[in-house]
C-alpha cells in the first residue's frame, strides 16, 4: 500500500485548503484508489490530504493527474506498517502526525521499527477510540506517523501511553531521537475501505 501526502497552509481557492471536501468525490472510481482522509490543524493554518493506493502506479497516476491542475507537490510514502484498533469500524474525527524528517540511518529505521511493533503498538493497541495507525515512509528514510481516533482524548491518552512505555532491553535510546515536529488535526473528511493489513506490518 502506497500514500500520497500533499500538505499547505490553509487558504480559499484551489488547492488544499480549497478543495479538501470534494476531492473524494471527484476522484472516487479510479483505478487503486484505498481511501482519502482530509485534515485541518487544530489551532494552527496546515490543511492535509492524505490518499491511499493499491501500487505506487497508481499512486503515480493520481500524482500527474494533480500535477496537471497545478497543484502543489506532496510526498510519495510507502505504507511501512498498518494496525487497526478497537474503533476501526468508525469514521476518525482526530488525528495526530508525527514527522521524522529524513534523511535517517538505517539504525535508526531498525530501532524505530522495532520500539513501534514491540513497545508502542502494545501500549496503545486496546484504546477504545482508536482507529488506526499508519506509518508512511519516504524515499529518504523519513517517515510519518499517522494516529487517527474517534476524539482528541485518545489521542491524549495514546500519548500517555507511549510515554509511560519503558524501553525494552537492548533498546539504545541514542537511535530514538524524537519527531521533528507534532501536528494535531482535525478530520474534515474521512474516506477509507476496509483493507487487510499489508505484508510489511510486523507481529506485535
């Protein structure tokens, strides 16, 4: 599974920030198209779009079409890890995106992944009012986490969770640096099919 992220100041007109409620409707039927989840930051001016795909071509596909009505440049990601929690049969209303910008080492993408399937899914997987949780991963090594919740609550109480985790032996806390930056969301638009969870998405 592949996602597709574009991100802009919110603003009228063309462009994220002009068109997030009907994206979905407009490109609903093409070909690979997973789900489309529109964002808008809490206290803040960054509108996000977030599109899921079946391969990277047709991630591909969907990015010429963008690019052909000027729109701004988002990142290709692959789904690293997809989980569904207890609320994933509910529309998400909340979302938190951390974001570790590349380039990383691949130590530290091994520790990362290790600590999320082995301390941090764990920690938070049985929160009533959560959805899912996405990890996207770029071409350079950075990635992003995508938490989506059914309330600003469990996302708080996700975070409390992780924080509390003690890490695990041979754990190197060097290799964890933490995300560059937090973003709080509100969902304004909320367009998933129930997928199976890839390949990639370890044992917890």
């Amino acid at each position: 599974m592949y996602a597709y992220v574009e991100q802009a100041n919110s603003r009228p007109g063309p462009g994220i920030g002009g068109d997030t409620a009907d994206l979905s409707t407009r490109i609903a039927g093409q070909r690979g198209l997973l789900g489309c989840i529109n964002l808008q930051q809490l206290a803040g001016p960054t509108a996000v779009r977030l599109t899921l795909w079946d391969t990277e071509n047709s991630t591909a596909e969907f990015i010429g079409t963008r690019a052909q009505f000027g729109s701004p440049a988002g990142a290709l990601c692959k789904v690293g890890e997809y989980e569904q929690g207890p609320a994933g049969a509910h529309a998400a209303s909340h979302a938190r995106l951390l974001y570790f910008d590349g380039p990383r080492t691949p130590e530290q993408v091994a520790a990362a992944d290790f600590g999320g399937r082995k301390r941090i899914w764990p920690a938070i997987r049985e929160l009533c009012g959560l959805v899912s949780v996405y990890l996207l991963r770029g071409s350079d090594l950075g990635w992003i986490v995508v938490t989506l919740a059914t309330s600003v609550d469990t996302l708080e109480a996700a975070q409390s969770a992780v924080m509390a985790a003690d890490l695990l032996p041979g754990e190197d806390r060097a290799l964890l640096p933490g995300p560059d930056r937090i973003e709080i969301h509100n969902v304004t638009g909320y367009h998933v099919q129930a997928v199976a969870q890839p390949a990639t998405t370890g044992e917890r």
